[in-house]
C-alpha cells in the first residue's frame, strides 16, 4: 500500500513538473525604436538697438529679456548635444 503511494506520488509529481513543457516553438519579436531629438524651436535673436530704450530701467528690461532668450537658446543646444552624445 505504502509502495503503490509512492510510486504514485512521484508518478504525479514528474506529470506535474512535464506541465511546462511544449513542443511549440518561442519566437522573439525584435523591434528598432528610434527616438527622436529634442525639441529645438528657432531662437528669437534681441539687440539693444532693437529695444530702443530711452531710460537705464528699459535698458535693464533689455538686458533681462536678452539674457533670458540667450540662456534659452545655450538650454535648447546643451539639450541637442546630449541627446547626440547618448546616441
């Protein structure tokens, strides 16, 4: 009795463990992903001249404005590099 539950539990653990097999073939699916560059927009290009301040605070308006679209601009390339760097 003991001998046929034995032999029947590991008849039922090898059919247990067969489970997982298949005779199906596994195909891998490869895709290229190509990723695009950062988003560059056209810088605006500022001038003093352009401003046309009449007073030191209008001047400093410019500054402030022409500062900020330089440092923008140098963002945006900073950016590209990197992203071409990784590539």
């Amino acid at each position: 009795m003991q001998k046929k539950l034995i032999h029947l539990l590991i008849t039922g653990l090898i059919l247990n463990s067969l489970m997982g097999c298949t005779n199906k073939q596994v195909v891998t699916e490869v895709k290229t992903i190509y990723i695009k560059p950062p988003v560059i927009t056209q810088c605006t290009r500022y001038s003093i001249q352009e401003c046309k301040p009449s007073t030191n605070g209008e001047l400093f308006e410019c500054t402030l404005e022409i500062t900020k679209q330089l440092n923008l601009c140098a963002d945006q390339i900073d950016s590209l590099r990197s992203w071409q760097s990784n590539q």
